[in-house]
C-alpha cells in the first residue's frame, strides 16, 4: 500500500479545486491559516504540537497511480483535475508557531501561502494533526504542572488507534513527559521507553514470588514490581524480601491512591527500603495528579486521559482562506461573517509582548505589513516549509528534542495564572493591531 497521504483528506477540498480548476480561480495567490477560536475545557493556553508530523506529512502528499485510479473511478473529480493532482508537489511556503510554543485564541499557529488548489487540499491533513496532537500535548502539560516536577510516563497505547498512539506518545514528550510505553514512538521519535511487567505475568506463575523472582532476575533490583495484583501489604514484604532494600520502584495500580501511597511508604520505610520509589497508574488526569500532590508518589504513568485529551479531544482549530489576489492581481483580505464563528481575514504576523519581569503579558497579532520586532517583543511565527521544501531541524527525532526544549522556555515564560487547573480566561489577552 502507498505511503502516501493524499487521501487523508476530506472530499471536499478535492471537489473545490476540480471547481476552482475549471473556472480559473484555482492558481490564485492564497493565504490559509489555522488558529482556534478558543482554549476548550479550563485550558488557560496551548501548546502547539504535530508540525513536525505534519511537515513530514506534506512531503508524502502525492497522488500515486493507485489514489488517481481510486478517484477516477469513484468519479470524485474530472479528468482534467485528475491530471492535476498527478503533478502535485506543495511548492508554496509554510509558516508556524515553533513546534513546543503556548499559543491562545486567535493565534495564528499556521500560515501557509499558496495558490489556492495547492493550499486548500491540506486543510483536512493540517487540521487532523495539529488538533489531535496540540490536544494530548494541552492535556500533558497540564499533568506535567500538576506533577510538580515527578516523572510522567505516557502509556496509553492500548487506549487509542495504533497510530494515534504513537503521535500522542510523542506529543506527551514534547508536552514534558519524561517517557512512553511506545515503541514505535521511541524507534520513530527517540522517546525514551519504559515498562516492566503488567498482571498477567504475575498470575502466569504458580505463586507471586516466583514471579517477582524471575522479573528480579530478569531485570535487576532496580525493576519496578506491580504489587497490587493480589493482596498489597503482603506483596511489598515479598517484593522486599526478594529484591531486598535496593528493590527500584512498586507500583501500584488500584484503590484509594492517596491513602494507599501513605501506608506503602511507611511499610518501604519499615524495611529498610527508603530509596524504593512509588510509581502510581491508575486512570490518572491532572486532577487525581493534583489531589496526590501532598503524598510520597515518586512517578506517575498516564493513559487513556492523556490519550483522549482529558475531556477535549481536540483543539478546536480551523483552517481558513484570509486572503488571494483577485484578476487584477491585487491583495484582498476575506472573513467568514457567521454567528459564533466570526474571522479576521488579511495575513497575519503573531508577537508575544513582555512585561518588565520578563513575563508575558499579551499576545499581539498583526494584520499590518511586516516591520521590525518591538523590544519588548518576541516573533512566533518561523518558516517550516520554503518553496516547498522543509526548514532544517523541524522534522524527525532532533525537531521532537527541539520542540521539548521550547515548550520548557515558553512555558516558563507565562504569568502565574496560566497554570490554575480551574475554568478561567486565558493566562494571556489575544490584541490585534
């Protein structure tokens, strides 16, 4: 089967050009951009997560023979739009937020410029991957401040598609989580991977020692032993004994956590084993991380709330057409005009302004030519695509280090606020000038 990703895309956009193809607006300047109207669920910022995927993905968008004689006979578009989309190659230009950076309502995370058939086909691709990935990265950054600097290890595989698995593993690293159980996403995005042994392996054996004697032996003393598959107390004696105080870590996925961590602490500490961490897993978001805040867990292993957006699966991001050149060869400036889902049409340039803590204090987005950075300014948008071909450094395992690192400094840089688990507004006002 090809790798191509063409037909990752809604009918429509292909119906629009074999329309636009025909009555000659489709090789039109355009300009297209992706912003969301607002942050969903108490969410006080973003983090824009997926462009590498994405960049990647515009790569691979060509119209193989087998996606030309899939249309054709489906008779999705008409020959002469089937010939077009034979000579596909995205030559325009992509501008973006870095990947790892906030963003707020009205940010204009994506520009791309472009005629219009080259631009308009990409919005179904752009959208699935920025709102899916920005939305477990919006998540994860949540349960990374509600952590308070303990481990996180996405490993919620088994709770999504295969390859939603694998972009949410390494949407939750750019996001601050230290680790997945994926080891797709650790081969494909240099995450680093984790796991041990889950219930079944305990049960397989004729007793739970046996089975923690051969993890021991397969593993080390420094293994994490799941203590929770029978009685716990009992379980912790056994993982000490076997291990002995040098045992690396219990964990525990089942039962009233903040009690349950406090008694298995003391009965660690009762052993001898002082330094054998707790590492907890059970059906956590930020909320349950935030409620542990005060109590001896060492590390937390997320799932299917990290997965699944923490109640907002996706991030409300739109793909809308700003601006083309008319006949005349002049720049008009377009915007929806619907109730609740009013644009602002022209292309955009985004500045993060600075207070004189060195704290952002607003979101500036610009309509105007381009000119010089304010002093008290930071540009968002850089190039990702030129001429069709990708920036350096965006793509693959260095863009995913990259991003990681940026989403660190960006969040450092956001009022206190930001980072309240409640519904409020968000952490900064969007001003457009």
């Amino acid at each position: 089967m090809s790798d191509s990703t063409a037909l990752h895309t809604d009918r429509y956009e292909l119906t629009m050009v074999d329309a636009a193809i025909a009555n000659g607006t489709a090789y039109r300047d355009a300009v297209f951009e992706t912003f969301a109207r607002r942050l969903p669920g108490a969410r006080r910022y973003g983090v824009v997560a997926g462009t590498g995927r994405l960049v990647e993905a515009i790569m691979r968008f060509r119209f193989h023979d087998e996606e030309l004689t899939w249309l054709a006979e489906a008779g999705v578009v008409r020959p002469a739009t089937i010939d077009w989309l034979a000579d596909y190659r995205f030559s325009g230009s992509v501008w973006g937020y870095r990947e790892g950076e906030v963003y707020f309502p009205g940010s204009p995370v994506l520009v791309v410029e472009s005629s219009f058939a080259e631009g308009v086909v990409l919005e179904t691709l752009a959208l699935s991957v920025l709102n899916y990935d920005s939305a477990v990265a919006n998540a994860a950054t949540r349960m990374v401040t509600a952590a308070g600097g303990r481990p996180l290890a996405e490993m919620g595989s088994r709770r999504a598609h295969e390859g939603a698995a694998v972009a949410a593993a390494r949407a939750a690293f750019i996001a601050g989580f230290g680790a997945t159980s994926n080891l797709e996403a650790g081969r494909t995005w240099g995450i680093p991977t984790m796991g041990t042994a889950a219930h079944a392996f305990t049960l397989l054996h004729d007793s739970e020692e046996d089975a923690f004697r051969a993890q021991v032996d397969a593993l080390g003393a420094g293994t994490t032993l799941l203590v929770d598959t029978y009685d716990i107390p009992t379980a912790i004696d056994t993982a000490v004994r076997v291990a002995g105080p040098g045992l690396g870590a219990v964990r525990l996925d089942s039962g009233d956590l903040p009690t349950l961590v406090v008694e298995v602490r003391e009965q660690l500490d009762r052993l001898g084993a002082h330094d054998t961490r707790i590492t907890v897993t059970n059906d956590l978001d930020e909320y349950s991380i935030a409620g542990l805040s005060g109590s001896p867990v060492d590390s937390y292993g997320v799932g299917t709330s990290l997965v699944t957006g923490s109640g907002s699966p996706a991030a409300g991001m739109v793909y809308k057409l700003v601006a083309h050149r008319n006949d005349d060869g002049e720049w008009v400036s377009v915007a929806k005009a619907s109730v609740d889902k009013v644009s602002l049409g022209g292309r955009k340039r985004a500045y993060r302004r600075f207070g004189p803590n060195g704290l952002a204090v607003s979101e500036i987005v610009r309509t105007s030519p381009a000119g010089s950075v304010q002093a008290d300014e930071r540009e968002l948008l850089t190039p990702l695509l030129d001429g069709g071909e990708p920036v350096e450094g965006v793509m693959g395992a260095a863009g995913v280090t990259a991003a990681r690192s940026h989403r660190e400094k960006a969040v450092a840089e956001l009022p206190a606020e930001a980072f309240r688990l409640t519904r409020g507004e968000p952490a900064l006002p969007t001003i457009y000038e």
